[in-house]
C-alpha cells in the first residue's frame, strides 16, 4: 500500500469524504483532501487528456481539473447546480476532482473495509477498496493513481 494518505491501511479504520459522480456514490481518505470549492472555470490545455479539463489558479497554485466522471470511465460530467471541485492532494501533487456533489464524510471501521474484486480492467487500478456502509456500497478511489501524471513544467 502507499506510504501516505492515498490509500487505507489494512485492520484500520479510516475517514473518508464521500460524493457523487452521476448515480454512484464514491470516497476517498479525508487526509488526502485539501479543501472543497466551487466550480471555476479551467483553462484548457491542448494536448491533455480528456479527462483533463484544464488548469486553474488556487492561491498562486497552478493545478489540473480533472473531471472525475470522464476519469471512470462514464463520460464527461454534465454541470450541475451541486457540482464542486474536490482539491486532492499526494506528495507534492495536487489536482481538483470534478464531482457532482459532495455527501458526507465518516469514519469506516476496518470491518467495512473490503478489497476490490478483481475485474481484469484498467479501471480497478483506481480502486482502492470497497466500503459497505448500513445503507449502501461505496468504492474507495486510490487518488495517487487519479492524478495526471507529473505535468510539464510551463515556462514563464
């Protein structure tokens, strides 16, 4: 497992903040999030991926948006009236995750904590864990492995 917050800790119990992209729900460690903010309008960048949908100026911080739904698989995130941007961090990395909309943050006990089954895809990289809640099942998401890799320095 990661060495810090990017993932869970086998036997431990862990917080998390949930949210919504489209009609699933998903979490990630409370201790790789920076701050929650509203949507600002990214710059894009030519050449990026498509789940890339540009960079924005946090405090002096240049970082890529990265819509989240487009990152899993389920195509671009339509805007919506409770869509936010979730600043990540791993190391020196920092990048916000497009999301529909935040829910909660919790703690999970290590009994709630399972393993992702194996799919035999590239998506299950993202996959960290998968949490069982009383009400509902909730994928755990390894942020290292949602970050864009190292950007290109800009000059300038």
């Amino acid at each position: 497992m990661s060495s810090n917050n990017t993932a869970y800790t086998p036997g431990e119990a862990l917080q998390v903040l949930s949210f919504e992209v489209g009609a699933q729900t998903y979490c990630v460690p409370v201790g790789t999030v920076r701050e929650i903010r509203g949507v600002t309008p990214p710059t894009p960048l030519p050449d990026a991926p498509p789940h890339v949908r540009g960079v924005i100026n946090l405090r002096g911080q240049v970082m890529p948006v990265i819509d989240l739904s487009a990152r899993l698989g389920k195509g671009p995130a339509q805007d919506g009236p409770r869509q936010v941007i979730i600043v990540v961090e791993n190391g020196r990395d920092v990048a916000g995750l497009l999301v529909d909309a935040v829910c909660d943050s919790f703690i999970v006990e290590a009994s709630q904590i399972s393993p992702p089954p194996s799919v035999g895809d590239e998506a299950s990289a993202l996959v960290s864990a998968v949490v069982t809640t009383e009400s509902a099942m909730v994928v755990l998401l390894t942020v290292d492995a949602i970050l864009p890799e190292r950007p290109i320095a800009i000059a300038a």
